[in-house]
C-alpha cells in the first residue's frame, strides 16, 4: 500500500501523516459548539492581545476564520480598535493571497470561491501579495503544532507561498499559530521547506518555540 495504510494515516513506519492528522484534527473541530467556539476565541483573543510582538507591531497580517476554525474576529477588531493596521488575505485564482486593510466588520464581503467554502475577505484596494512583507507579525491559520514549532495547514498551499516570499525577502516577522488546546502536540510531520512558527495562541495561553 506504498507505505501507508488504507485510509493514509499512518506511513511506513506507523507515523500519522499530514493527511490523516487533518482528517482527526477536523473532525474534532466539527464537533464543537457554536459557544465552545465563541468562548474559545474570547479566550483566544486576550491571550493573542497580550503578545508584546503584537502590542509593538505597528502592521499584522492576519486572517478571518471560518467553520470552526479558532476564531479571530474579536482578535480582528481589538486589533483595529487600538489603531494597529491590519491586513487580511484575498484568495487568488493560484491560491497564492493578496491582501487589504481590515477597516472593521462592514469592511468584509462574502466571497464565494469555486470549490471552496465561503470566505469573508476585505473589500478594500488591493495591495498585492507582497505587502504581506510589511507586517512586523504574521497570523497563521493552522490545524496543529508539533513541539519544534512545526505547523501543520490545511494543505492549500497558500502561507506556505506567503512564508517562502517572507523568506526570500529576508524579513523576520513573528509567525504566530492560533490552535485549540487539544491541537498543540508532541509531533508534526515536517518537510524541507517548513518554516518553523515562534510561538501558538490557544485558548489557555501562548506556546513558545526556539
């Protein structure tokens, strides 16, 4: 079976994969409450808030989540509330992301995108996908972190085109995760091109990573 089981959640040598831990992590994701979700991203938020990477930063790229992802609109708007620029992504037609200001709630539009889920995006100008360069501090969506600082995506592609471009650039911003409690964990599945993340929000605290 080339190494993995039938389902492909483990490899040669009995280690889950990045497939079949996306299929456990969202599994568990759906099962959440609307006020487990709700509680969670209050939670989340004043954790986020008290970052000095984020109370210094003068740009943060983040992002508005969706499902059952941890939740960032109150993050979003105590962000833009104490006069910090945000910027949000526009999914482009490669996956790869543009981005705009969040100007508040009425600056978001529902945006249906073939194949994919609803997303809410900014409806601001465009500002191309390299002003993600601007930001001192970078928001990750994420399904989980390995204790090495490893994230694991939901395998679109697109932050992993968003860090290379970080990378190539040479800037240096905090690469933050927000996850659940349950999502921060012992081993991630890692490739070359990974790029670790400084630290990930949960709903019970911040995780740091060397």
């Amino acid at each position: 079976m080339n190494g993995t089981d039938a389902g492909g959640r483990t490899d040669a040598g009995g280690q889950p994969t990045k497939r079949g831990l996306r299929r456990d992590f969202l599994a568990v994701r759906r099962g959440l409450t609307e006020d487990d979700a709700q509680k969670a991203a209050t939670l989340l938020a004043g954790h986020a808030l008290e970052l000095p990477e984020l109370a210094t930063a003068e740009t943060v790229a983040a992002y508005v989540s969706v499902g059952r992802e941890p939740g960032t609109r109150v993050l979003l708007d105590a962000l833009h509330a104490r006069g910090t620029r945000v910027l949000l992504p526009v999914l482009l037609a490669d996956n790869d992301l543009d981005w705009a200001v969040y100007d508040g709630e009425d600056s978001l539009a529902v945006v249906a995108h073939e194949g994919k889920m609803p997303l809410l995006e900014p409806a601001g100008q465009r500002l191309g996908p390299d002003a993600v360069r601007e930001a001192e501090a970078v928001l990750l969506p994420g399904l989980a972190v390995g204790e090495d600082g490893t994230r694991l995506g939901r395998g679109g592609g697109s932050y992993d085109r968003v860090l290379a471009r970080l990378e190539r650039a040479a800037t240096d911003p905090a690469l933050v995760v927000l996850l659940y409690d349950s999502e921060v964990v012992a081993h991630v599945p890692g490739e070359t091109h990974d790029r670790p993340v400084h630290a990930a929000v949960t709903p019970s605290g911040v995780r740091r990573f060397r």
